[in-house]
C-alpha cells in the first residue's frame, strides 16, 4: 500500500507560539503519526526496519519550508536526504565533513542512480550572499557561504538584475548549478558518472506555486520539470558500461 501523505495535516502555524506551544504541537504530532499514521503502514516500516535501499539522493535547503518527500510524493525509504544552508556541496578536498561524506555513503554504499540538487525560493542563504554585512554576527554561517561565492560571482558579472527580486531569483539558480559542479569533483560521483551509472539533476523549487525547473545542460537553462522531456544537468558518459 503506498504511503499516505494525506493523512498528515498541512496547515501553516502562527510565529507568536510559546516555546511550550511549540514542543506540544511537535509532541502531538507524534501522536497522531504513532496512533493513526503508523498503524495503516505498519508493512512498510516493518520493510524499512532492517534495510534500506533508497532510488535518489536529494541534497537541499535547511529551510523548513521545503519537504523533499511531500514534494516528490516519496514514501520513507526513496530518498536519502541531506540539508543544509543554501543546499551546498562543497568540492570534494575543501571540506571533507557531513555533505561529502553523505555523497561518498550515497553512492558507494547505497547505490544511488540519482543525486537531485534542489535550491527554492526566498531562500535565506542566497539573500546573505547578496547581503555579506547581514552575516557578521554569524561567522560560522559566512564560511559556509564561502561555497557559493562562485555563484554570486557568476551573477554579479554577468546579469544586468533590475530588480533585488531578479537578482535572487538568477542567483538561485546559478548556486544549483555551481554546486552540480562542485559534486562533480567528487571521486565517487565522478566515476559513476564517466560510466554511465549516476544521474546528476539541479532543481529549484517555488514555494508558493510548486513549480519546479530543472536545469538542462545541453541548453544551459532552467525548464519546467513538468514539461515534455526532463531536463538533464547529466554530461555525457565517456565510458558507458554496456
């Protein structure tokens, strides 16, 4: 029986809650999972109980506007996830910590045919990019950013943005695609790649449509997921295995 997302209630929450609201809201969430969801996927987790074998990696936002698994209508078990500020991948030998080493396990261990890289909209990352001076009381947060300085770069020299919207919205973008290349750096990817065995997507979802755009290679853009064909940020295999 697939897993039902319906059954979790989606309803925005109030920003003036009390700490305890806060945690009983989150208690109470368990609850109904444990009494009303759990049950009727009992086989399912019983599957998941000794193993997993998921079908994608998905590397993303920590932003808590953006569930992978509600917006992919996955089941737990399909997707290994990985989040983090800015959906950020650092080249492989610069930082050799919890994203790299989720990647390596993804890959070697798991077997993953696909790594999708998903930024969104009115991301709080990108718009620190845009404004460094906001990020001097969070040191740790401004190394990190570090990683998608290429992308500012990028946009910065290249985009005549009319608007700070625009500019946001262009830099959204071109962070997915410096962070695709980032990944490519990685050994493990690299090889998968080179034969053929690993599928590499950039995507950037809207939060207030639910569109998303992937990144197409060949083209160097952005097009509709939900178009005719899937866009593919994927190079060519150079040695394809028959």
């Amino acid at each position: 029986m697939p897993y039902k997302h319906q059954v979790i209630p989606l309803q925005a929450h109030e920003g003036n809650e009390t700490a305890e609201q806060a945690l009983h809201s989150i208690v109470d969430g368990f609850k109904r999972f444990r009494n009303e969801v759990f049950p009727q996927q009992e086989e399912l987790f019983k599957k998941l109980a000794t193993a997993q074998n998921p079908r994608a990696m998905f590397i993303t936002c920590a932003d808590s506007r953006v569930v992978p698994e509600l917006i992919t209508q996955s089941s737990p078990g399909d997707l290994f996830v990985n989040r983090n500020v800015g959906n950020v991948v650092p080249a492989y030998g610069q930082m050799m910590g919890g994203v790299s080493t989720a990647i390596e396990y993804a890959v070697m261990a798991l077997g993953v045919q696909h790594i999708v890289i998903c930024g969104h909209s009115d991301c709080g990352a990108m718009k620190a990019v845009l404004n460094p001076a906001s990020l001097e009381t969070m040191p740790t947060v401004k190394a990190w950013l570090r990683h998608a300085e290429v992308a500012r770069t990028v946009v910065a020299e290249n985009c005549n943005c009319g608007s700070d919207q625009e500019a946001l919205a262009v830099l959204t973008e071109e962070n997915v695609v410096a962070q695709l290349d980032h990944l490519r750096t990685h050994p493990s990817v690299a090889a998968k790649l080179a034969r053929g065995q690993l599928f590499i997507h950039g995507w950037v979802y809207d939060i207030e449509t639910s569109q998303i755009k992937a990144y197409d290679a060949e083209l160097g853009s952005f097009l509709p997921l939900d178009g005719d064909k899937i866009p593919m940020a994927t190079p060519r295999a150079r040695f394809p295995q028959s």
